[in-house]
C-alpha cells in the first residue's frame, strides 16, 4: 500500500516525471478510461479519441509517439492508473498548451483536478491548479503564488477558492521571501490536503502502466 501514499509533492523535483514537466489530471468518478476518453475531446483545436496502445513506461510512450508522429512533441499520449478513489492520466509528449478548461471533463457530478508544469518553458511560468466539479470551476491558481502571474488569490467558487486559500495561509503561503521550489513543494502538499490527492511515484516514474495515443477523430 505505500504507493498510495506517495502524495504530490514529489512532482516539484526536477524533471520529476519527465523532461518538459508535468501533466496530471485526476477525476474522481470516472474509471481511468473515461477520463481519458474526455480528454481526447477537450484537445482544443480538434477532435480527438484515445486510442488504446498496451501498456508502457513513460520512455517506451515516448519512444511510441516519437516513431508513430514523426516527433515526440506532435503527439499526445497518456499513462493511465487509479490511486485510491482517483483516476489518473499523465501526459507525454506535447501536451502543452493543448487541453481546454476542465469544466468540461468534470460534467455529470465528477469532480477532477489539474496539477501542470511547463517546466522547460522558456519563459518561467508557475505550475498550475485547476480544480472543477460538475462543469463548474472550483478553485485555481498558479502553485508559485506569484502575484507577477496574476495571483491575487485564488479563484473559482468564492466557498471553495476561500477555503483553499485558508489552508495557503495556514502553511504561511504566499511567501516572497522563498525560493520558488520550495513555494512549489508546499503548495502541492496544501492541494494534496484539500482534495486528498496521491499519485503513486515509483509506478509512474519506473513502472508500466496502461497507456493511450490521442488520434484525430
């Protein structure tokens, strides 16, 4: 069982899942497969379906979608698992900028959560939360609590955003005075308190999982 308690701090190491960042998304009331069906339809510029490829490392996706798209970043791909009451899908390849609001992968009463990094962004753009419940946004924010970001709390439901918030100042959050990482680290783990998150490190860094490619429709 320790796997499943891993939490989510673990993505603020370097390159903690892969070189580019990170993107995680976790539904809880949908299977693993659902989720991933839903996202193949919030790619924004066009349809698409998840199509399923066996199971995979995150090197062997990557080898997969570098052999199947000519380069690794013209597709998508995603590793796919449960931990506890949360499916997941981690993302490979070039995901970035590529998925809609969360609204929409959250209808029906699901609720789902966005933990993203574009770690190798040339310019230094925070890791982001996005938290949304039955096509409604919820709460979000920028995880390096940067006001120059466009931090001024966080947003979504004034209920949800606020208890949220309370819980960043509880850990002494927003901080100038620390080095971004350690903003990063300490913000994951108050999103992890608020949701009761938990992703299991060793599988999705080292182990196989099922995986899908994401193929226009």
């Amino acid at each position: 069982m320790a796997a499943m308690t891993d939490g989510t701090t673990w993505l603020a190491a370097p390159r903690s899942i892969t070189f580019g960042g990170y993107h995680v998304v976790l539904a809880r009331g949908l299977t693993p497969e659902e989720l991933a069906d839903r996202l193949a339809e919030n790619v924004d510029d066009m349809r698409y379906v998840a199509v399923a490829v066996g199971e995979h490392t995150g090197s062997s996706l990557e080898e997969l979608l570098d052999d199947t798209f000519g380069d690794l970043y013209d597709g998508i791909g995603l590793r796919l698992g449960r931990a506890g009451d949360w499916a997941y899908a981690v993302a490979y390849g070039g995901w970035q900028g590529e998925f809609g609001s969360l609204e929409p992968v959250s209808r029906g009463g699901v609720h789902a959560c966005l933990l993203e990094y574009e770690e190798e962004n040339g310019k230094p753009v925070p890791p982001q939360f996005e938290y949304a419940h039955d096509g409604r946004l919820m709460s979000a924010c920028n995880l390096h609590l940067d006001a120059s970001w466009g931090y001024q709390g966080v947003a979504g439901d004034a209920a949800t955003a606020l208890r949220l918030q309370d819980l960043f100042t509880a850990a002494d959050l927003p901080d100038p005075g620390l080095d971004r990482r350690e903003v990063h680290h300490t913000a994951l783990g108050v999103v992890e308190q608020f949701l009761g998150l938990s992703l299991p490190k060793a599988l999705i860094v080292d182990g196989t999982l099922p995986a899908v490619v994401l193929e226009p429709a």
